[in-house]
C-alpha cells in the first residue's frame, strides 16, 4: 500500500468483520515476542554465552525502567501528532521494522568477551524497547477509536485477545524447540520473519484511523495532560485495580513451576499442563465474556470476571490441580476482554469532558503502572520462599513448610490480591454502557 493509500483511508463506519481479523492479528507477534523474551533472555545469556547472572539482573532492571518511562511519554506525542496520515498510523508503520530486527538481534549477539556482550544487551534491548513502545501503545490506542461502542469494542477484541493467547502458548513452548532444532540465530530469524509479516498484514488490512477523531483545537498542554489523567475519578480506581489483578495473575505464573516440583513432586510435564490449561480454556472464555458484556455494562462484567478468578485460584487447593487451573483459566479469560473495554470507555468520557481523545496518554499511563506488578510479583515470590525456608541447595529434600509457603503464594496472595482488585472495580464510577 502507498503513503498517499495510506493517507486517504479513514475508517467511517464499524469496522468489517475483516478488518477486525486483521487488527486481531497483530496480538499473537507482540505477545510471541514479549513471552519469548521474558521466559527465556536472562537464561540465553547466563546460561549459554556465560555473562555474570547479577550483570544480567541490572540490565533487566534497566530494561523495566526504560520500558515503563516510555509509555507515557510515547503515549503523549502520539496524542499531539498532526499529520496527513494520522496520529497513530506513522508511529506503528516507521517502527515494524526496527522491532523485528531489535527482536531478531537480542538473540544474534557478536563473539564477544562478557562486558561485550552486556554492552550489547543493552543497546539492542533499548533499541527494543523503543521499537516495541512506539508500535505497541499506539496499536492499542487505535482499539478505541476504531470500535466506538461497548458492543463493538466486545466483538472486536475476541480476534486480538485469541491471537494474543496463541502467541502467549508459542512464544513459550515454540521457542525451546526452535532452539534445539535450528540454533539460536534460526530460531530468531524465524520469528522475527513470522512476526514482521504478521504486523505488515494486520497494518495494511486492519490498523484505520477514523475521520473526525482528532480534534481541531491545539493539543492539551502536557501539565493538563498529567492533571486531567490523574484526577479522573473512573481512570484511578481502574489502574489500580488493573494492577492488583495483573500481579495475581504474574504471582500464579511465577508459583506454578514451584507447585510443580516441590509441591506435586512431578517432572516439568506436570507445569506444561497446568500453564496449557490455563491458557486453552482462556480462548473460548474470551468468546462467552464478550457475549455477557454485550448483554451487562463494562463494569457489572469486569467484576463478575474478577470474582470467577478469585474464586477459580482456590481450585488450587482441589485434588484436581487440572481443573483449578482450567477456571484460572476462565477468569484469565474475562480480563483479557474486558480490561481494554474498559479502559476504552474511561477514554471516552475523558473526551466528553475535555474535548480531547487521549488514548495514547491513557494508555501510556496504564502501561507504567501495570509495570509494577513484575515488581510485587519479585517481591512477593522472595518473601514467601523465605519465610517458609526455601533454600535452593537442598534440592528435591525442602522442608515441609516449603509446600505450605508454595500453596499460600499460589492460592491465598493472590486471593488477597483479587479481593482489592475487585474492590478498586466495585468503586469505578460509570454505571452505564455507552455515553
């Protein structure tokens, strides 16, 4: 498609049951690389180039802090572009291809001495993070705009959130075994190529911006910007709930390898299944959430899906760890539809208000908040395995309390987690389901 191509579509109408596929579609590269990164970087470079693991743990940290800082800050200019091809168009389409090559060079490092390869860590993965933030946040800003209302928005994201959990389950069991077939650079060169190509479709046939969304006014001042955001009574109570629900969901993920083995004392299988039953019942639960928020309101659904997680994590508990984790997954399910939904309405009253659409601010805000729970999830995980005596040179032969510290950090934390999110949704102020 040409720039001048570009410029002429707009969006008039709901957007086509095609154009919504294609959208969808650019939910399984992002989260194909952000779980290939995540579940397996610290040890590509540990364990296989040999870098210090503490050299490594700083540049993670600094990879969490630049990532979070570039939210808002992304998510702002892109709220002040004015240009013929839009405000979100000319980011996603100058960053595709910095992304797949940042992405594909993490895993394609020189032959380098150890602060050699650091250096390069650290450079690549800025790079990374620059190229992500900018195509990320503002695909994720299209959302609202392009789906206008609750029933739209409740159609529209069943193909994201689908492809989104397929790239989640192959991002994290695709990736071992590209690695051990091909190599490390095959494998990153086969899922950059995958991922490019998966972006350029769903930009070229599904990324629209709308005619009238921008307004003709100058841009809202950046000090208005941070005090209309932060004052909005809907957007706090939503972030925080955001947050408490997201780290319920990392202390899960992160307990679950610990449940495994020195809980059920079974092999690494045992951790495949129960993270695979959370993820394939999350898929048609996608699908029945949508249905109950076209027929309920954005929150009357969020806090029913926020109650099915709480009381799915205590199936946990249950002799049939399958099934716990099959609810988990239900409730997983509802929160991938629905938060976004959400989100998108807070967007628009903000606009009614201001008279201002603000998703990139918005976005960017939530982005950096959300952050912290890769934060409480740490700190969470080390008190626990702490207190009840964890010592990873014993091996197999932990002590008893070991089992019950794993239980509570899988069951009760995240509970209590989940009660204060429900909380913080129960208070969200908007009752209704369109303005």
């Amino acid at each position: 498609m040409s720039l001048a191509g570009i410029r002429e579509r707009r969006l008039e109408g709901a957007p086509t049951r095609a154009q919504s596929i294609a959208f969808g579609a650019s939910g399984f590269p992002i989260q194909l690389m952000t779980q290939t990164f995540s579940a397996f970087v610290v040890y590509f470079y540990v364990a296989r180039l040999g870098v210090p693991a503490d050299w490594v743990a700083v540049a993670m940290i600094a990879h969490g802090v630049l990532n979070a800082a570039l939210n808002p800050v992304v998510g702002a200019l892109s709220d002040r572009l004015r240009s013929p091809w839009g405000r979100r168009i000319p980011w996603i389409g100058v960053g595709l291809v910095p992304l797949a090559a940042a992405f594909a060079l993490i895993w394609m490092p020189p032959a380098l001495p150890a602060a050699g390869l650091i250096a390069w860590f650290l450079v690549v993965v800025a790079v990374y993070d620059i190229a992500f933030v900018v195509v990320v946040l503002n695909i994720s800003a299209l959302f609202p705009e392009m789906f206008r209302t609750t029933e739209e928005r409740a159609r529209g994201n069943v193909p994201r959130q689908i492809f989104a959990i397929v790239g989640m389950v192959l991002g994290t069991a695709g990736a071992p075994l590209l690695y051990g077939t091909i190599g490390w650079h095959g494998m990153a060169i086969a899922l950059a190529a995958v991922c490019l190509v998966l972006l350029i479709w769903s930009f070229a046939g599904g990324m629209i911006e709308r005619h009238g969304a921008v307004a003709t006014a100058p841009p809202m001042p950046w000090r208005d910007q941070l005090r209309h955001t932060f004052a909005n009574r809907a957007f706090v109570p939503y972030v925080l709930g955001s947050l408490l629900v997201q780290s319920a969901i990392a202390v899960i993920l992160a307990a679950i390898p610990f449940y495994v083995e020195f809980s059920l004392r079974a092999d690494e299988t045992s951790g495949s299944i129960l993270l695979g039953a959370v993820f394939v019942t999350a898929i048609p639960a996608i699908v029945l959430w949508s249905a109950v928020v076209r027929r309920t309101t954005p929150r009357t659904a969020l806090l029913w899906s926020v109650a099915v997680f709480g009381v799915a994590v205590v199936g946990y508990l249950l002799p049939g760890d399958v099934l716990g984790a099959a609810l988990v997954g239900v409730g997983v399910g509802g929160l991938l539809q629905l938060l976004e939904v959400v989100l998108a309405q807070i967007i628009d009253q903000d606009a009614a208000r201001t008279g201002h659409r603000r998703e990139g601010v918005y976005f960017g805000v939530n982005g950096f908040v959300v952050r912290g729970s890769v934060v409480l999830q740490a700190v969470v995980a080390a008190w626990v395995l702490n207190a009840s005596g964890f010592d990873a040179a014993l091996g197999d032969a932990q002590p008893d309390s070991v089992d019950g510290g794993i239980r509570i950090m899988l069951t009760l934390v995240p509970l209590a987690l989940t009660a204060l999110a429900w909380l913080c949704f129960w208070l969200y102020p908007i009752r209704t389901r369109d303005l």
